[in-house]
C-alpha cells in the first residue's frame, strides 16, 4: 500500500493553513479538492503532470477532485508567468484543447470518478451588477504587486484590464464549486489565494491550499513548449525514452522526486548512487524507464530502452523511422529539412545545418545543396529521423 498521505506532500512548497489541512486529511472526511485546468493548449507535459499526480492520490485516499476546465477564463489567459499579454484564443480551439485534455488525463487520475465543471457554466450568466461586486474586492494595487505585472509596468508593456480580472474570476470558482482544498504550482501563489478572498466575502469557509515545486524542463529552464524542454505524456514511448535521456545529471533526482511514486528509502538510494558517481547514465536510464511505465506501461519501458541503446550504443538507425515522399532530387537542405517536417522553418534547420547536426545516412552534410537518392535516410539531432521515398515527376 503506497503512503499517498506522504506523496501529497512530496514537493510541496507552501500550504496553506498546514497545521488546519493537516488536521483534515487525517480524519479521513471526504474533501472536494479543486485543480484548474487552463485549455489555451492541447497538450500534458510531465511538469503539469507532476502537480496533477497529486489528485490521483488523495482521490485513493477518498477524496473528490472537482476539476475546473477554464473556458471561460482561457479567453483572458492566466499570465501568472508571462512577461507580455497574450493572444486571444477562440471558443472552437478551446474545445479542441479540452477533448485533447479529457484523453490524456486517464493517465494521471481516474478521470470518470471527477466533478467537471466548465465555468462558463456561471460566468456566462452572471450579470454586471454581480461582476462589479466581485471585482471590487481587489484593488489595482494588489495586481501590481505581482511580479511580472510590476516589472511589465516599469518596463512600460502594455497590461490589459482584462489580465486583472483573471484572479478575480478564478477565485469565484472556488465559491462556485465550495472547494475545501485547492492546489497547484508555486506560480499560482496569487490566484489560488483569490479563492479564499472570495470564500470568506460569500461567507464560505475558506479553502486550504497546497503549491508544489515546478519542475524544470530538460534543458534546466522552466518545462514550455516555447524552449522545446517539455516531455509531454503522450509522447511516443521512444521519443519520451530519449527526450529523457537527455535531461542535465543534476536534474535526475528531482525527476525521480516529483515524478515517480518511489519510497522515501528508493529515493535515499538513488540519491547516493548519484552523489557517489560522475557518470550516471544507468540511473538516468532507470528514471527513463520509470517515467515511460507510468505513462504506457511497463513493456514499452523495456522496448523503449532496447531502441535507444541500440541506436545510440550500438550506432544503429531506429527501426520505426517515419517515410515520407518527395518528387524532387536536388534540394537545398534548408527546404528539404522544412519539407518533410524535421525543421519548423529554414532558420532553424539552417542553425541544424551551420551546427552539423544534419546527417544523410548517418554522414554530417557539409554543402547546402544535396542531392538525394530512394531510400537515404535524413537526420537532424539525436533522435529526429525521416526515411525518403524518391518518386520522380
């Protein structure tokens, strides 16, 4: 029997009241514990799933998790950790985010055991009169306080109203749910506790809260789909092995950490074979294995390891390399790499190619122009592959 009373609180970094929440999960009362679902992306990455774990915990320890999907709020956008204002996003790509979400989430939790609510539900009805009296319990002030709004202002970046009003709407959601718990990642320090202003105005008990640790992408920065960091859930078995295999020695102990359900003692273990070696590729390996278990299961792990040892040890090509058809001989590499998808644009498969990280059947491209033949075999990195099927016009 796993101690999910334990692992609730593995990587948290504040709570509260601790004491009062404490108190609570102890007497075993069934909770409505709510987490907030921002759908401005489709996609998991194990970061967001390392804070979302924690509801598979306490809904084993009898707990209900209410989640929150923000479509209405999504239209605003959370900035909690933005240096700018962003972009609106459509009601139709919101809805396309969601399902993407409800699919991946039964990796995590037991997604048919949750309350959903969509807060359009209540913000679609509420009226001015009610929307004043909610905003007037925070002040410009308290906004401005925030980090990245303060520094955007001193910087002189445009703050819209409307990123004011995210807190403000995101704390009624706790009224509207009567949540007892909320948690989340550190950088939701100032919307979670909007919550229980909001409470304590409607003459709700205010909720407890529990903020976990972020974790760090693979490149030691925040995990973002912007910096290409992130290992999202729903990678490939082979690609999450890989994109694993490549995260900072000093990182691997936080991913056992956070990620995993590994006993305090297999922590303890695992972090003096890290302090005792300056090499610990096997360790880093075992983490790979673990994480891709959680998210596939166990013999893809295994699967998933023979591949990347055979292609990175044994200098092997990959078995599944993905095929695709051009009807041109000569290209500029730039072109081809953006062609057939190994490049988002030719900047970036021209920075590929200035840093020889282009290879055509394993030998680095040293010329701009190519010229390619049926079946050879396009490379750009470690791990990003493209078979070619020639067929002349």
């Amino acid at each position: 029997m796993k101690d999910y009373y334990n692992l609730v609180w593995r990587g948290s970094t504040e709570s509260i009241v601790k004491e009062e929440l404490e108190a609570k999960l102890k007497k075993k009362t069934p909770l409505r514990v709510k987490y907030g679902i921002d759908p401005t992306g489709p996609r998991i990455h194990i970061g967001h799933a390392s804070v979302m774990r924690k509801l598979q915990y306490l809904q084993k320890m009898g707990h209900t998790i209410v989640l929150i999907v923000g479509d209405f709020t999504a239209q605003i956008g959370d900035t909690s950790d933005k240096e700018s204002e962003r972009g609106v996003i459509s009601m139709d790509q919101i809805k396309e985010n969601v399902e993407s979400f409800q699919k991946q989430l039964g990796h995590i939790f037991d997604f048919s055991k949750a309350e959903i609510h969509y807060n359009s539900t209540w913000f679609n009805t509420m009226n001015l009169g009610d929307f004043l009296e909610l905003s007037q319990l925070f002040s410009v002030a308290q906004m401005l306080e925030r980090d990245n709004f303060s520094k955007r202002y001193e910087d002189n970046k445009r703050i819209g109203l409307q990123e004011f009003l995210y807190p403000v709407l995101q704390g009624y959601d706790s009224v509207a749910v009567r949540a007892d718990i909320e948690i989340g990642g550190n950088d939701q320090l100032f919307n979670i506790l909007a919550g229980r202003t909001v409470q304590k105005y409607f003459r709700q008990p205010q909720q407890n809260v529990i903020l976990y640790e972020l974790l760090l992408g693979t490149d030691g920065r925040k995990m973002s789909k912007t910096w290409q960091n992130a290992v999202w859930i729903d990678d490939a078995p082979n690609d999450m092995f890989g994109k694993l295999m490549t995260v900072g020695d000093e990182l691997i102990y936080d991913y056992f950490r956070l990620c995993t359900d590994l006993s305090d003692e297999d922590l303890r273990v695992i972090k003096e074979k890290l302090d005792a070696t300056d090499n610990p590729r096997d360790i880093k390996a075992q983490m790979a294995k673990e994480l891709v278990a959680i998210y596939n299961d166990t013999d893809s792990a295994e699967s998933a390891e023979k591949a990347f040892n055979k292609q990175f040890q044994d200098g092997a090509l990959p078995d599944d390399i993905d095929e695709v058809v051009v009807d041109v001989s000569t290209w500029k590499i730039a072109d081809l790499l953006v062609e057939i998808g190994l490049a988002e644009s030719k900047s970036k498969a021209k920075r590929a190619f200035d840093q020889g990280g282009v290879r055509i059947n394993q030998v680095v491209v040293k010329t701009e122009e190519i010229k390619i033949s049926n079946n050879d075999v396009i490379q750009v990195g470690k791990r990003n592959f493209r078979k070619l099927q020639l067929i002349l016009r």
